[in-house]
C-alpha cells in the first residue's frame, strides 16, 4: 500500500455556482502517442490499496460544515494505449468519514464529473485532491493549467474552480460530502497538437475518451469504489453537451473503432444519469436554432448583425423543427418555429420567474418587478411576452453564424478540425458562405460521420439507443446566449418523448454556467438510483 499522507483542506460552497467562459488560447502542447503504452488487461486494473488519506471540510448549501475524510487516488490512465495520457486519466475520491461517522462507499452512486470547457483539453494529471480537475485553456500543459480547489474555491465564491469553464466542483464537493465516490476524468480537447503539427484532441476525440473512462469503471467492479452501475454523469457548457452525449449514446457500436485503437477495457460504457448544463450541443443546427432565439438582439456593441444571414439560418431552423416532430412536455403539442417562443415562455420562462420572484422577500420584489415592468405579477404567477424577455435579457453574445464562422473562427472549426488542419467548416450553410478563401465550398466526407458522433440527438431520433440513460437533470440560465434556449429544450422534449425521466429548469436571469441548485441535484441522484442511508454500507 502507497503512503497515506493526512491532508486537511477547507471548502466553502454557496449555493450558487457560475462557470467562466473557455478562453481560446494558443496552440501550446506538443504530445506524442505514449512510448510505453501497453495492451495488457493488467494495465488497466484499478489498485484498490493506491490511495493517499485525506481531510476536506466542506460547507453544504445549508451553510453547515462537514468534515470528510476521504481516499484519494491520483491520476489512472484509463486506456492501455493512450495518445496522450496527461489526459486520458481520471482521478478517484471516496468518502470513508463524514462528521466522525464511518462510512462505506462500496454501493455508493458514482458521479462522474468532467471539467470540460468549450470542447478544450482537460486534465487531472496534477490534481492533489477532489475538485482538482480542470480544462486546460489552450492547450497548455497540465502542470499550468488546471487550478487545484484548495486556492480558486477560496477565491470564487461561488464555488466553480475551473477558470476556464467545465463542471463546476460544487457538485463533486457537495457528493462527497453525501457519501458518494466521485471519479473526475480528463479528456483531450481541440487544440492539442503533436510535434508534427497534428491535431489530436478534436471530434471524436473528448467523447471517446470519456466512453473510455466510463469502460475503466465498470470493468473494475469489485475493486473500484462506488457502485459501477449507477454512474451519473456532469458536465457544463462543451462538457454538459458530452455529458448528454454519453447518456445518449450508451454501448453505441458506433464508437467501438476508436476505443479499440486506445485499448479501451472491455465492458459497457452506459452511465446510468446524466446531469447537463447549459449543454452546448446539435452542432450541425446549432447557427439555425441561434438565430431564432437571438437573430434581433443587437451585439454587445450595439451593432445588428447580419439580418440576411439571421433570416436564411431561421428558415433552416424551422425546416430541421419540423422534421424532428416532437411534442412539448405537459401536453403542450407538436414544437414548431411557429409557437416554440410560447412554448418556452409557458414551459420554462414565466416558471423560472415565479420561482425567482416568490424566494424574495416582498420589499425585494417590489424593487424587482419596478426595474422590470414588463412582469406582471399576479396571484403569485409572473407572466409576460417573448419579445419582452428577449429585450430584458439584451445582447447577444454571438455573431452570426454562431458555431460554423465564415471565417473559421469558432472554437467550434477547431473541433472539427484534422490532421494539421486547424479549422474547417462542418455545415453546408458554412462552407458555401466560406470568407477565407482557404477552404473547399463543401465540408470534407468525413464530417457527416464525426456530427453524428458528436450529437446526442442522433442517438435519441436517427438511430434510438435502447441503452440510453433514463434519467436526466438539465439545467440553463435564462441569459444564457451562448446557444439556443431550444437546444435543451428540444433534448428534454425528445427524451421526454421517449418515456424517459427529465428534470429541466432555466434558472432565471443567470448567465451561462449557472448551477443554482446543487443541493438540489445531489439529493436528485439519490432519488433516482435509489441510494437508501439505511442500507448496509451507506452513511447512518
């Protein structure tokens, strides 16, 4: 057994998270495929005995402490041949002491929460402790990218210490201090790039290394702590996207080339919840959706965009709408470009609002409601118009196209980027609008493969996964112009659809990243995998 050094650290949590915007940085790292990589079964079982000892004091949302004492095991390569193991490597925290009470983690739920941030590498090869896992902007090397927990969560109050954006650690903080093991993978991201100028981390790359992770646990059963069938996944912004995503595309034999190159372990990659925010997701009809939501709010500068585009980018919306055919939650009907605006207003805005309005005191809401007048407030219930709220929320926080920039310069180019081609456009909308020059009129071949690998929405419409998750927590802020509010909602909409459990709400007025609910989120995991204190081995 490893050396079990005794560290103590002290977490404060609020009850409000927001995670930071994925900087686009440089193209720092240069990695090669690892020298030693090896495809032996051996290399890929977990040492149960690997474990340093550990002391956090953690705040819940109650703002009562809790004293946790937990085992840790640093960085695990979780493929026997990896690219690059600096972040094909998950970390792994399971409580055995909570406020001096022993406790077993043996059939504890697993949250699985990764750090990624605008689709950018993240690594947990540095990490000293649970929360440690974070994107690495840039593409910058490990060692100075991710910020452990112990400094940014004293510095950001509100609980998120990944600077870059990615999950945010009030929910590995809160789960831990639950009783639930909490496993915090890394994954390559868009920038990375070898020696020889090839980039390595973009699609599929982020999601194949997390189907890999989730193969790693679940062939480890019995020597990994946690209940390996009862993995939830998290994720915010590019990260909620490949949270959903995992959930969605469960045991996909669509992924089965690309885990048999990494020598992924042989056993199943379903997780059993998903929990999603602000999920940047559909890519391929992302700009469409985009301008529909936010094609008449001006840019921060004050400046229109480019109606012309905004108009011809709606009317794709409205066609891909209508061909997905799905019906609203609480019997609302067929979803429309028509009557989708009142379909948010009535499904998630007015009740966003009341429950905004409701938690403050009545001298607070009178302030509120007379710097927004266009609230009514009647009988407890707000109410108002869709145009409205879009004027309330304000400027956009995007140009147009939002995703497939004529001009290659979204983050979103980069991920469909290849070989040691840095960008390149994956609509046609995009391609045939190219304003560098540089690129053909058409998206490359491979592309179609590589949407479909990246959506949730294909496993869920074009080929229905029977192994899908069946419980999903999806959350938005109500200011969030990162993406379309329609993209959450139509995931929900066709999960729901499905048969399957959805928890979504828009958290009103917050920006992208918001994650005001915790609390609320760690007792949902108990709820829905059953996780019962009075049973053998949980907390008493």
């Amino acid at each position: 057994m490893k050396h079990r050094a005794v560290k103590r650290r002290t977490v404060v949590l609020g009850i409000g998270a927001t995670a930071g915007v994925a900087a686009v940085g440089g193209i720092a790292l240069s990695a090669q495929a690892s020298s030693s990589s090896s495809s032996s079964s051996d290399s890929l079982t977990f040492d149960p005995d690997g474990f340093s000892k550990l002391t956090k004091t953690i705040t819940d949302t109650e703002g009562t402490e809790h004293e946790v004492t937990y085992h840790f095991w640093k960085a695990i390569t979780y493929v026997a041949d990896p690219v690059d193991a600096a972040y094909q490597s998950l970390i792994v925290s399971a409580p055995v002491e909570i406020d001096g009470t022993a406790v077993d983690p043996t059939n504890a739920p697993i949250l699985l929460a990764n750090s990624i941030g605008g689709y950018m590498p993240a690594s947990v090869a540095d990490a000293t402790e649970v929360g440690g896992g974070g994107s690495a902007a840039g593409g910058t090397p490990p060692s100075g990218a991710a910020p452990s927990s112990s400094s940014s969560a004293a510095a950001n109050a509100n609980g998120n210490t990944n600077a870059t954006g990615g999950a945010t650690s009030s929910n590995q903080l809160l789960a831990l201090a639950a009783g639930y093991v909490v496993i915090e993978p890394g994954a390559r991201g868009r920038t990375l790039k070898n020696s020889d100028g090839e980039y390595y981390g973009t699609a599929p790359a982020a999601i194949v290394d997390l189907k890999a992770a989730v193969r790693y646990i679940r062939a480890n059963k019995g020597l990994i702590p946690g209940d390996t069938d009862r993995i939830v996944s998290a994720g915010t912004s590019a990260g909620g996207a490949l949270s959903s995503l995992l959930g969605a595309s469960g045991d996909s034999p669509v992924y089965d080339e690309y885990l048999k190159e990494l020598g992924a372990a042989d056993a199943s990659d379903a997780v059993f919840a998903v929990g999603a925010w602000c999920p940047i997701t559909d890519l391929e009809h992302a700009d469409g959706a985009y301008e529909w939501n936010w094609g008449t709010n001006d840019l921060a500068t004050g400046k229109q965009v480019d109606q012309s585009v905004s108009k011809d980018l709606k009317a794709r919306f409205a066609e891909y709408q209508a061909g997905l055919k799905l019906r609203g939650l609480n019997r609302f009907g067929p979803l429309t470009a028509r009557n989708y605006d009142d379909y948010l207003v009535e499904q998630y805005l007015q009740p966003s609002a009341t429950r905004y309005l409701a938690a403050l005191s009545d001298s607070d809401r009178e302030t509120y409601l007379a710097k927004n007048t266009f609230i009514t407030w009647s009988d407890g219930r707000a109410t108002f118009a869709w145009d409205d709220f879009l004027t309330h929320v304000g400027a956009r926080k995007k140009d147009t196209p939002a995703f497939d920039a004529f001009d290659l310069s979204a983050g979103e180019n980069n991920e469909f980027g290849a070989g040691t081609t840095e960008t390149r456009h994956f609509t046609a909308y995009g391609a045939k609008n190219d304003s560098t020059g540089l690129a053909t009129k058409r998206v490359a071949a491979d592309i179609p493969e590589k949407l479909n690998l990246m959506n949730p929405m294909f496993h869920l419409v074009e080929k229905v996964n029977d192994r899908r998750s069946k419980h999903w927590w999806i959350r938005l802020g109500t200011s969030d112009s990162d993406t379309s509010h329609v993209i959450s909602a139509n995931l929900a909409a066709r999960l729901d659809n499905l048969g399957d459990d959805v928890n979504h709400l828009y958290y009103w007025d917050e920006g992208h990243g918001a994650n005001t609910d915790p609390g609320d989120f760690i007792t949902w995991i108990a709820s829905v995998t059953g996780y019962d204190k009075g049973k053998k081995g949980k907390r008493n």
